[in-house]
C-alpha cells in the first residue's frame, strides 16, 4: 500500500525557525527546504529551488543564460578593483551611466582642463563643464558670463583674509513644553462606630407562703388499765395510756393519728398486716411491695427508675420516644445498647444500634464494644473507638431508590434522579461485559494486542505487527506496516 508522508510546512512564511533537532521543514515562499541542527543551535537549508541571475533572501548565487547576475544587493561593498563595461577604470575615469543604465568608465572632457576649468556639474545623469562659469585656481577667482538672476556673486574671494576658517551659521531650535504635574491623591475613610447594645434583665421574685400548721391534741392523761372494752365518751386523763388486750375501735377518727417519735413506730409487721389502706394520698419515704401493684391513673417518676428482673417488655403505645431531653441539641446517641460475654462472664461485651451524634447521625450497629461506661444506665454516648467496637453485620433484605436486594436478585439501577457510582479494588464478571454496555465483550486477551471496536458490540484484537511496522489506516481498516511514499 502507498503511504501520505507529509514534513513541517509553510505557504507564506519565508523564515524557517523554531525546528526541532533533525526536523524537516519546507516554505513555498522561497521554494527551500531546512532541517534543524542536530545540537539544536540553529535552522540549515539543505536545498530548493535557485533563481538564476537574481539574488534573493536564502539564495545562492546562480548565473543566467548569458554567464551574468541580473541583480546583486549588497550591504557593505569593498571592492579591489571595478570591471564595467568591458575594462577596468584608468587614472581620471569616473563611473557613469547611460540612459538605459549601462555602468561604464567615463573620461572628462577635455574643456574642463587648463588653468581657467570648467565649473563641473550634474547635467543629464552625466557631470559636464559649462565655459561660462570656470574657476582660476591660480588668482582664486570665479568667472561667470551672461549671469542672470537674484543674489550676489562674489568673484574674488581670499582665503586668507579669513584665516582659512569657515564660517557656519548654527541654527538652533528649542522647543520646550513644560511637562504637567498631575497628581490625584482620593483618601476615603469610613468609620462606623459601633453600637453597644446591653441588655440587663434581671428578675426577682420572692415567693413566701407561710402556713400555719394546724395543731391537734388529743390528751388522754388518764391511765387506761382494763382489759374490757372502753366505750366512753370521757377524756382519759394522764400521760400514758396501755391497752394491754385487743383494742377495737368501732367509731370514726375524727383527728390526726400521729406517732409520738419520727421514724420509730411501725403500723403492722411483715406477720400481721392490714388487708387494705385506704388512704387519699400516700406520703412514703421509700416502698416495697411483695406482689402486683395496679394503677389505675398515670405513674409520674421524677428520679431514676431501676429495673431488675423483667422478663417481657409490652409497650401500648405504637413508636417508642428517646432522647426527649435532646430537642434543644444534638449532643447524645439515640438508640439501644445490649450486654453479653462469649468467655464464661470474664469480660464484659457491648452490642447496640444507635445513632451516632458525632458522626453526622449515621446510623451505626455495632459489636463487641468492651467500653466499660456502656455499663451505666445513665450512659449517653457510645465511644466507636472502644476496645474490641466492630461494626456487626446486618442480615436483610434492602430496598432504596437505586437498589433492590433480595433472595432473586441484586439490582443496581440509575436513573434521572437517581445516580450510581461503582468503586471496586477488583471486580470479577462470569460474563464479559459487552461493548455496547461499556465492557470488551472479551473475557481472555492476547499479549501485547490491541483492541478496536467493531460493528456488533464489542472489540477486535489487533496483535503485534513485525518490528518496525507502524499503526496505519488503509481506508478499510487499522494494520501494522511499513511506510511507502508511493510512485507518481
């Protein structure tokens, strides 16, 4: 097959710069070609086209069909000798030209010698001797015949008169225009002062209510020392009163029953109790029941509530609030904690669910903490730093809106709303990802082969060509093979 093969060019640009070491470069401005220095230093032409009998920009001098140069421009000539015209100049010749601009040596006229010369000047491209205008050099005079015209002309002059000097008007122009000064000088300055804003509430409110305790006295100052039944109106006078027997009491308490000693007198005993107190409201300082307690109304704790031996937790109310005293922050884990120990109790291990404040509030579920404030009931964070904290392994189904996985299938899927991003160290397919889908549509490849897309769906394999082939195009398809210029 033949090959295009094209080096650096130019239409316009007569200069050739900027090659690169051994870079090739052709101008048809001046029809030469140039190749960079092999030590980078500069651009040589190395050939082209030659114009005969013109020299021009990069050319080398060639002669015409008669063994000439038409036209040579030179900037500095130092020549040894002249050859115009045929002969080289002799002694009082001057180079002249002719009308059609031939060079060739001139002799002056012979009327321009003697003692009275002619005055030479410029006539016709050819300098010339008028006989009414001649200089003696002898007396130092100027001659002038038949003259005509404005001016003085001074016809003897005598150099030393004025010493040989020349005389020479200076004339001198002076043009100053004094420069403007022009300054700007803008300052601004914005100050704002500040506002002091202080605001002092205070507030204080005294609440004093003082009331006065109701005094009851129920004297019975008399000694009580029968065995029988008292049914007496009378008040019992004396300081202590002893019911050595049963006493029954069928009336009413029309007064406070109160114990002569804080703290020191029990109303039954864990042999004899009452079957019921009723009572409208019930003041202990600490409680303990043996059995069930119903409550009709609502339970109000305001202390900590400890739970010990509870089996079953049933819950009424269909959402479980945590963290109420958490609305006006963010600085707890919200969720559970669970206690075990897989050594026979020998260290104590935490798993839970929770909601990490510190983190964003991801939701983390983790294992294995042996974080030893997870003990507390009070405990308010869950430190993912801990001894032993492993995230624990979640078994599920899941479903958001890229993903679905189940017991079927596994689908991740994008959409316009929806984007997915896969990041894998290594990902391993039974299949061969299709062309059409972003893959080879290849599962094996051949060392050192490339791969170019085909019409179907996936790639072909261009293997290694021969040493030194490059990869071409032949118009049909990409090979490896040599590069040929071709015949013309």
């Amino acid at each position: 097959m033949a090959n295009k093969i094209q080096i650096k060019r130019s239409v316009a640009n007569s200069t050739v710069t900027g090659l690169s070491n051994g870079e090739l470069a052709f101008t048809q401005a001046s029809n030469t070609l140039h190749i960079g220095l092999p030590d980078g230093s500069g651009v040589l032409r190395i050939g082209g086209a030659q114009y005969p009998g013109t020299l021009t920009n990069s050319h080398a001098l060639v002669a015409n069909a008669t063994g000439g140069i038409d036209n040579v421009i030179v900037a500095n000539l130092q020549p040894t000798y002249i050859y115009a015209n045929g002969a080289s100049g002799t002694n009082g010749q001057f180079l002249t030209s002719n009308s059609t601009g031939g060079v060739y040596w001139l002799t002056p006229d012979a009327s321009v010698a003697g003692s009275n010369t002619q005055v030479q000047f410029n006539d016709s491209g050819s300098l010339a001797g008028a006989a009414d205008l001649t200089y003696d050099k002898t007396n130092g005079t100027l001659t002038a015949n038949n003259f005509s015209g404005n001016g003085a002309l001074v016809t003897s002059v005598n150099a030393a008169a004025v010493g040989g000097n020349t005389a020479s008007t200076l004339r001198t122009y002076s043009d100053t225009v004094a420069g403007t000064a022009y300054s700007n000088a803008t300052s601004y300055a914005d100050t704002a002062s500040g506002t002091a804003y202080s605001n002092a509430v205070s507030t204080a409110a005294t609440d004093a209510t003082n009331k006065a305790a109701n005094a009851y006295s129920n004297a019975m100052s008399d000694t009580l020392s029968r065995n029988g039944t008292y049914t007496g109106n009378n008040t019992l006078a004396g300081t202590t009163t002893t019911v050595s027997s049963n006493l029954v009491l069928s009336g009413l308490a029309s007064s406070n029953v109160i114990p002569s000693a804080n703290l020191t007198y029990h109303l039954g005993n864990t042999t004899n109790r009452w079957v019921q107190v009723h009572a409208g409201n019930g003041h202990f300082v600490t409680g303990t029941f043996d059995d069930d307690v119903q409550i009709a109304g609502n339970l109000t704790v305001t202390g900590n509530v400890t739970t010990t031996n509870v089996n079953d937790l049933i819950v009424g109310d269909p959402l479980i609030h945590l963290a109420a005293n958490n609305e006006s922050s963010d600085v707890v884990d919200i969720g559970f904690v669970g206690h075990y120990s897989d050594d026979g109790g020998s260290t104590k291990k935490h798993i839970g669910f929770f909601r990490d404040a510190s983190d964003g509030g991801v939701f983390k579920l983790f294992t294995g903490s042996q974080d030893a404030t997870l003990d507390a009931a009070n405990s308010v964070v869950v430190n993912v730093s801990a001894t032993g904290y492993t995230t624990a392994i979640l078994e599920a189904y899941l479903r958001s809106s890229g993903l679905v996985s189940n017991s079927s299938v596994v689908n991740i899927t994008a959409n316009s709303t929806v984007s997915v991003a896969l990041t894998a160290n290594t990902l391993t397919l039974t299949t061969a990802l299709a062309g059409t889908s972003g893959g080879t549509g290849k599962s094996t490849m051949t060392d050192q082969a490339i791969l170019v897309g085909n019409s179907s769906n996936g790639y072909d394999e261009l293997t290694l060509g021969t040493d030194g082939y490059v990869l071409q195009s032949n118009g049909t398809a990409l090979l490896f093979d040599v590069l040929d210029g071709g015949t013309f």
